[in-house]
C-alpha cells in the first residue's frame, strides 16, 4: 500500500506504507530496501482508491529520496484515460510518378547521358560468376525513425536497480501555485494498492439521504461533547483550600465545534454504516483566556437498536502532540485484500507523522499497522 501525492497538473509521488507478506505488515519503505525497496522498483504498478472506486493508475519511474524518506515519482494515468503515445508516427512516403522514365543515380557522381546499346556476345564464363551488388545503398541510408537501433553486449541487470535520485522539496513559489490551482494548500491525497490478485474492487460509501445524515452528524456531535465532558472531570486540577463536601460535581459546559468532517462507510458491505468524525473545539475567551483549540477524533458504528457506540476517541492540542498524536483520516482501503475496508490514518505526533491503519472490529479500533515517525 501506497499513498499518492497528487498536483493539480498530474504530476505525483508516491510514499510508501505497508507491505503485507504471509499475513504480516511490514514498513514498505524499509522492507528490502537493498538498495531499493522492494514497494518503488522500476515499473511497479499501483492502482488509487477513493472510498473503494478505482481512480487510475501509477507506475513508478523514479524511485528516490527526500529528507531521509524513500518515495517515487511515477506517470499517472487518470481512470477511463487514454494512455500516451509513447512511439513516433511514420512519415508519408513520397510516391514516385511510375510513369516517369528511370533514373539512375552513382553516389555524388552526375548520371551518364544515355547512349545507344552496343549488342556484345557474352563469355561462357559469365554464367557462373555471381552478380555482385553495387556499394551504392551503403552510400545512402534511408532515414526510418521508427527503426530499432542495435547495440553491442548485453544490459547490465545490476544498473537499473543502482539509479536513485535525491529529491528536492517544491519551492514556497510553486506550493503556493499549486495552492492556488488547487484551491487548497495539500495535493490530493489517494490511497493505492499494487497486487497481482485480490478481489473485485468495490466503493465502501454508505448512501444515506440529507436528512439521515444531518441525523448522524447531530448524534455523532453529542457523542463527541458527552466524551470531552467526561475527560474534563478526571483532569481537572484539584481545587485549592479545604474541600467542600459536595455529592454533585459541576458539569463542564457544552463544546461547540468548528471544521467539522463526517464520514460514513459500509466497510463489510452488511449495511452496518461505520462513522468517523473530526472537528476542532471552539473555545471562546471569554471563558478562558489561555484555552486553545482540541482536534479530535470520533469513530463510531451503530448497534442492533440503532444507537451509535463509541469505538475509538482520541483528543489533542499542539502543547500535548508528544503525549496524543492528531489522528487524520485518509480513506477507506482495502489493506489486506479480504475484500473488507479499513480506515488509513496519518498520525502526526512533535517528532513527525506516521501512517497507521486499523480494522473496525465490534467493539473498538483494532490496529493492523501502525509506522514509525
């Protein structure tokens, strides 16, 4: 598994993720890496995902480094495209006038004028002495550009695997072009996979009419607040002074929340939608003046009654990104080829950022993979 940068004019790079072998994950841009690894050889084939649905495809041509980390770039080739013409078109020949009288040309020399023939008897010889062709083809080549071009001794097998390339970070001026032709400032983003076998691809979106969603979305919210007020009562400070006693603790107040993403899949295709939330918190100063906004992280799928139930939360903000790590989602992928998805994070910690991927099993978030910073 892969994850493909793409720019607004189709260029792309593609980072590795995991490599599964015999049922195990393996970081895929350490694993063989001698002195390539084995996940961005040249011609290595990914197809990209969105949600299931097949976006097109990506061959590595340029495997490399950047900052210390391996990834490719490679030609993209959009889904339902045609691929490029990769060879040169023949050129028209000019045909001759056949009815034009022959003309007989010897290298740079002018033509001799024509003169009668002389009729002379032949010697017996002649019959059997071999014709020999005139050297005058080798004097003119014909220009084919479509002609193979043959070269001497055997390719070296060891060459293509040594060519690797350092690769430069973009200029601010061309991320801000980019941002600018994109209208964000990220490339896409698009998971893929490269496997000989596997089953049929299929979407992993869950169709839900606006007013089910908008239903979704105000539990998922409430489910959210119900989590970040319980937190708020086992970390709060003590109080100072003696203690009063009280049999009801004060209830945190409501959160109100800004950016808020929801994402709703059918993972096993058995109509059991599994929900993925993300927002910031929106604290207002009046209430307190230090407080800086959380990101957090919901997952949820409903039970039998149809209520929501909680499967992973997870809470940050840029002063504890060394305790939590901010959880984003990339997709929903299929990691292993059961056929089932899984969510793809990237977790981005104050020592850098990870992909991890997990399996939404009954009651929690079951890690598959989780990478090194």
């Amino acid at each position: 598994m892969g994850l493909i940068q793409l720019t607004a004019n189709g260029k792309g790079r593609l980072i590795p993720v995991a490599i599964m072998v015999d049922d195990k994950f393996y970081d895929a841009g350490s694993y063989k890496a001698s002195p390539i690894p084995m996940a961005l050889d040249f011609g290595v084939v990914y197809e990209a995902f969105r949600t299931g649905t097949s976006q097109g495809m990506f061959t590595i041509t340029q495997p490399g480094q950047l900052l210390h980390s391996w990834i490719a770039e490679g030609t993209w080739l959009a889904a339902g495209a045609k691929p490029p013409q990769t060879h040169k078109k023949a050129e028209i020949p000019v045909l001759e006038d056949k009815d034009a009288p022959p003309k007989l040309h010897r290298g740079d020399k002018p033509a001799a004028p024509p003169t009668a023939p002389t009729p002379a008897p032949k010697p017996p010889e002649a019959a059997a002495t071999p014709a020999v062709a005139a050297p005058v083809a080798a004097e003119q080549p014909i220009e084919d550009p479509n002609r193979p071009v043959l070269r001497r001794g055997k390719p070296d097998p060891k060459a293509r695997a040594e060519r690797m390339k350092t690769f430069d970070e973009p200029a601010p001026a061309a991320r801000s072009a980019s941002a600018k032709d994109t209208g964000s400032s990220l490339a896409q983003m698009i998971p893929a996979i490269s496997d000989a076998g596997g089953p049929d691809p299929r979407p992993y979106t869950f169709d839900l009419k606006p007013a089910e969603e908008a239903s979704y979305r105000s539990k998922m919210l409430e489910l959210a607040n119900t989590e970040l007020r319980a937190r708020a009562k086992t970390q709060s400070p003590p109080a100072v002074g003696p203690a009063r006693p009280s049999r009801n603790a004060p209830t945190p107040p409501k959160v109100s929340f800004d950016e808020v993403r929801l994402h709703i899949f059918d993972l096993s295709n058995s109509n059991e939608p599994v929900l993925v939330l993300s927002a910031r918190t929106h604290v207002a100063k009046t209430v307190d003046a230090n407080a800086v906004p959380e990101e957090i992280t919901l997952v949820a799928r409903t039970n039998l009654e149809g209520e929501l139930h909680k499967l992973f939360f997870a809470q940050t903000d840029p002063r504890h990104l060394e305790i939590y790590p901010h959880m984003e989602l990339i997709d929903a992928v299929d990691a292993d080829g059961d056929g089932r998805g899984d969510l793809l994070f990237r977790r981005t910690s104050d020592s850098g950022s990870s992909y991890a991927i997990y399996r939404a099993t009954a009651d929690q978030l079951w890690p598959l993979f989780e990478g090194t910073p």
